[in-house]
C-alpha cells in the first residue's frame, strides 16, 4: 500500500472541514436558542414583578381606606366618650 493519494487527502480535508461547520453551525444554534429563552423567562419575570407592584399598590391603597374608615370611627366614638363623660360627672 502507498501512500494516501492528493484524492483521499482531499476527502479528509473535506470530512474535517463539514465536521467542523456542522459543529460551528450546532455551538451558534445552542447559544441562539438560550440567548431567547433567557430574554423569555426575563421578560415572564419582568410581567410578574409589575404585577406583584400592581397587587402591592392595591393593597396599599386599600388599607389606607381603611385606616381613613377607622380613623372617622375612632373619632366618633371618641366624641361619645367625651359627652358619656361629661353626662356622668353631672350626674354625680
């Protein structure tokens, strides 16, 4: 047996450089598909954040109603207690 032939080394060449595209092609097609799926979950995440703030600032606006509510009756009872009072110590 001779040596390889101009021929063969041809076709090694060739083998090499397709193997080597084919991977090129697979590394970029990887990190593409990573680079969308972690701009998906940032935006699904970013949604959720707003939502969370959305929630958050109900929540918020709602116990101040309800603090403002609280406070009206505080005070009214308040004024009561100050008239029982003043009843009970013209009583005595």
């Amino acid at each position: 047996m001779t040596g390889m032939s101009d021929h063969d080394w041809t076709e090694v060449v060739g083998a090499i450089g397709i193997f080597a595209l084919l991977i090129t092609v697979f590394a970029v097609t990887v990190v593409q598909i990573s680079k969308t799926r972690r701009a998906r979950l940032e935006s699904a995440r970013s949604d959720d954040y707003r939502r969370l703030a959305e929630t958050a600032s109900q929540a918020q606006a709602e116990n101040s109603r309800l603090l403002a509510a609280l406070d009206g009756r505080l005070g009214g009872m308040e004024s009561r207690m100050t008239t029982l009072e003043r009843v009970l110590r013209e009583v005595d």
